[in-house]
C-alpha cells in the first residue's frame, strides 16, 4: 500500500489488494448498522413477512460465510443458533436473506426439538458483493440475527451464458 | 431420475446429535434468466425439503432460486431410537425424490 | 486440410517461446493448492463434491445395456474399480488403429459405436460425462502417465497452440498459465493450467465439465473462436496439458471456482 502512501499513481493490482484487505477488514468488524437501517425496501418487506413488528436483536445466531467469495454461483453458507433445543426452549425457524439477489429469500428452515442442534448449512447463489442476513425465531417468539457482508470476486473469462 | 448423496452415520448413541449431509441432482433454474433470443427460462426448483424419523418429522426447509444447483442441505437431529431416516425433495414441474437412509441407536 | 497445415506452421512459430517459458516441474501445483477451504472440503468429502452424483449416474449406466449389440459397459469390462484402474491416467490416448490420439471421453464414444453398436453420446452431454467421471475416478490419486513417445506430435502440436497468440486480446494460453501463472487476474489466481481434476465440478457452471469445456472458456475469455468440440486441436492441447502435468495426481471428479 506504500504506492498511495507516498502518492505515486496506483496499479490496478495495488488497487485490487487495496480493496481485497478492505473486504476482509469489512467482514471482520461487527456490522456497525442495525439490521432494518441500511436494507432495501424489498429486503425489509421480507424480513417483515416473517418477524411481522417484533424486534429483532442482533445475537445468538452465527452467520459462516467465506469472507471472500470465490464464485458467487455456489456460495457455502452455514447458519447456527445458540439454544438448548428443548421442548421448553428451542430454534423454531431459521432464514436467510440476501439483500441484492434478484429476490431476498433464500432457504426458510423450521427445526424443533428433535432437530437436536439449531446448525444449517447450504449452498447458496449471490448475484454480487452484499449483506446475508440470518433470522432466528425462537420458541418463546423471540427474533435473534446475524449479519455479514459479503465480497464476491469474479473470475476474469467468464463463459458466455445459455 | 434424481440421483442423491445421503451422509449420515449407520449407528449413533441414544440421545447423541448426528449430522445429516444430503446433496441431490437438480439444475435449480432460477427463473431471471432469459436465452439469448430473449425468450424468459421458466423456474424450475426444488421448493421443498423434509425429512422425517421413523414417521415424525425433524426438519423441514422451504428453498429459493438462491440456492444453488444440485442443493446441498445439511442438518441435525436427535439419534432417538433405530429405524428409517426419511429425506424427501419437491418442487417445480412435479419433481419428487425419496431417499432412505437406516441408522442403528444403542 | 487446412487446419493439419495451419497446426504446421503455428508448431514452427512457437517452439522457441515454448521451450524458455514451461513452468520448471517442481514449481509445478494443482489449482486445489489455491483454493480456500471451504472449497477444498467440498472437493474433499464424498458426500459434500457435487462430481460425485455423475459418478453415481456413471455407475448405473456403466451396468446398463446399450445399442444393437445390447451389451452393457460391464458387459466387457466387469467391474470399474479394478478394469478402469489407471486408465484415465493415460489419456488422451495413441489409437493405432485409428492412427491417431484420442481422449477419454471420445474412447467412451468408440465403444460406444464399434462395440455396442449405438450412436455416440455427445460431448458435454450428462451420460457422457457420467461415464468419463466414473472411469475417471478409478484413477483418483494416480499419477498421470502420458504416452510421450507415441503422443509426440499431438504434444508438439498442442504445445504449438497453447504458446500461439489468438483472437481479439492477441492473447496466447502461455501468457496467462506459463507466464503470469500465480498472480491475480480480476478476483481469481491465474492457474498452471494442469488439468488434474477433469471432468470436474465447477462452481460458476454449477455442473460438470470436461477439460474441453474449460477450454472453450478460455477460448471465449481471450475473444478467440472456440474449436467445435472433439476437434483436433483440443485434443492436442490435451495431450500437450496432460503431458505438461505428467507425473501429478489426478483429482477427478475435482471441484474448482
């Protein structure tokens, strides 16, 4: 990064290293947003089609994405919730949302006591770099979440398409 | 005919937790594409995923377009007692697969 | 005819440039080395590699009877794992009969027409590469053993077309994989192009390819006309690529970005 320290013109590999250590500082910080402020409309709608007006607290769930994506096409994706899974006490659902795909939903999975352990994982499509965010409903109605921003490079020779 | 990969260990101790990997055939066309010609190409998708144990049902999944080609699921649930761990996929245009898998609990 | 003189005359163009830049065979790696973990567990386990539902189809259709002669790939050949053992390792092929070289899936499509007496299956199509990715397996961890001796010319002359500059970028395959082999090119590293995995599971095509396909991506990459596939080039580009990688593991079915 000496390059732009020091003002001399940037190469396009300084600029791609540049933003490569932004994406992994980006994703290693806490999201410093809530989870509502920064969505789009059709983000929202569909976070709201399942919490309907109850809060929702960041927490308790974990969100495991590659920092950097490989190809957006087949994205590992796994989501686990904090909770004893009991009869008294456990995950009901789990959902996940992508706010820049052409539609958020991504899987909603309803678990229950004898799931045994409130832990998914998927494989998943994202069109471009963007927040995936999990939603967890538990059994006494409570909504927990867990954001991550995720960077998704392109492969340079791209094949041509249908 | 869809063809499926089914991970989950033949025995397990009573009360353990056990993972279940499963990974099925299936384009998973999302429907936002077009041909080149223009022409849009219909969603094709598996929607539904479920699977039960020994007839009572531990996990259910509804999928997206977002999910990738040839869905890889994976779960967990209570190794409660022997029997038949049923995994069954739905979706567009009719498509149904079942997969069964046995486990031994001691 | 024209394209036997037109390989000719790219074989004399490009030697020099070939025999300074090869990559030196202990810097040799495969592109598994580059990957991030999450992708090489999916490779890794069985039950997670996507390539592994083609091995399965590969398997049902290897016991089932085809063509006129209504014989099955079994028929012949018994059980996979120990008659198909290696046999991928050495492909492409020398074909005496034919006089010439001949890769793994056209082999498939031979005893499909001379021996079950049936029409060939087509490239990329999904029994095709089901089969190639069950043969394929068998050989998963071998070394590639290629034919130098009597592959020469197809070496030779896929050697001449990977140092070659073709299409709108004037770009040859040596300045990506031979030259720039390592460093970054928009999100991805710029492999050594050997193709140890094939076919493999990739996840921008969200199915199984063969290395041809791989190359015709690379063909459209460099704004180059794509050869038709099974062509004479690709071919030859194969014998050269499995050569450049002789000695390395196979992966096969592997998963690649």
């Amino acid at each position: 990064m000496s390059a732009t320290d020091d003002g001399k013109k940037m190469t396009r590999r300084e600029v791609l290293k540049i933003t490569g250590a932004l994406a992994l500082g980006g994703t290693a910080a806490p999201a410093a947003v809530s989870p509502a402020a920064a969505t789009p409309a059709e983000m929202q709608a569909a976070v709201a089609s399942v919490v309907g007006d109850v809060k929702v607290t960041q927490g308790r769930v974990k969100l495991d994405i590659p920092p950097l994506v490989e190809n957006g096409n087949t994205v590992p994706c796994t989501v686990t919730v904090e909770s004893p899974m009991t009869a008294a006490d456990h995950v009901r659902a789990i959902h996940v949302f992508a706010e820049r795909n052409p539609q958020p939903y991504v899987i909603s999975a309803t678990l229950g006591p004898r799931t045994g352990r409130a832990s998914i994982s998927v494989r998943m499509r994202l069109r471009d770099s963007q927040t995936v965010l999990a939603i967890a409903q538990m059994s006494d109605g409570s909504f927990w979440s867990d954001r991550i921003n995720v960077i998704v490079t392109t492969g340079a020779c791209l094949e041509d398409v249908l | 005919m869809a063809r499926a990969l089914i991970n989950a260990p033949a025995r397990a101790r009573r009360g353990s937790v056990i993972e279940i990997k499963t990974l099925i055939s299936h384009i998973m066309e999302t429907g936002f594409r077009y041909t080149q010609t223009g022409q849009a190409v219909p969603r094709d998708i598996v929607t539904d995923f479920t699977a039960t144990y020994n007839g009572e049902e531990v996990f259910r999944a509804r999928l997206y377009p977002a999910i990738a080609a040839n869905p890889f699921i994976s779960f967990h649930t209570l190794a409660t007692e022997s029997g038949t761990i049923e995994l069954k996929w739905t979706g567009d245009n009719g498509f149904s697969a079942t997969e069964q898998v046995r486990i031994t609990v001691e | 005819m024209l394209r036997t003189a037109q390989l000719i005359v790219a074989v004399s163009l490009a030697v020099a440039l070939a025999a300074s830049e090869e990559i030196p065979l202990s810097e040799r790696h495969s592109s598994y080395q580059d990957m991030s973990a999450e992708t090489r567990a999916m490779q890794d386990h069985d039950a997670e590699n996507p390539g592994m539902l083609w091995v399965l189809d590969g398997e049902a259709l290897w016991q089932t009877k085809a063509g006129k002669a209504a014989i099955a790939c079994a028929g012949c050949h018994g059980d996979a794992e120990t008659s198909m053992k290696g046999v991928a390792a050495r492909y492409p092929a020398y074909d005496a009969r034919r006089g010439t070289a001949i890769d793994l899936a056209g082999r498939i499509n031979v005893c499909r027409t001379d021996h079950q007496q049936s029409p060939e299956l087509a490239r990329e199509s999904r029994d095709l590469l089901a089969l190639t990715a069950l043969v394929a397996r068998q050989s998963h961890g071998l070394p590639i053993d290629s034919d130098e001796a009597r592959l020469r010319p197809f070496i030779d002359a896929g050697r001449a077309i990977f140092t070659a500059r073709q299409g709108q970028l004037d770009l040859a395959c040596a300045h990506c994989h031979d030259a720039n082999r390592g460093k970054k090119l928009a999100g991805i590293t710029l492999s050594q192009g050997h193709p140890t995995g094939y076919p493999l599971y990739r996840l921008e095509w969200q199915t199984l390819g063969s290395l041809q396909r791989r190359l015709r991506n690379c063909l459209i990459g460099m704004r180059a006309e794509p050869y038709a596939y099974g062509a004479p080039e690709y071919i030859a580009l194969e014998a050269y690529l499995m050569w450049r990688a002789r000695g390395m593991p196979l992966e096969s079915p592997a998963v690649r970005p």
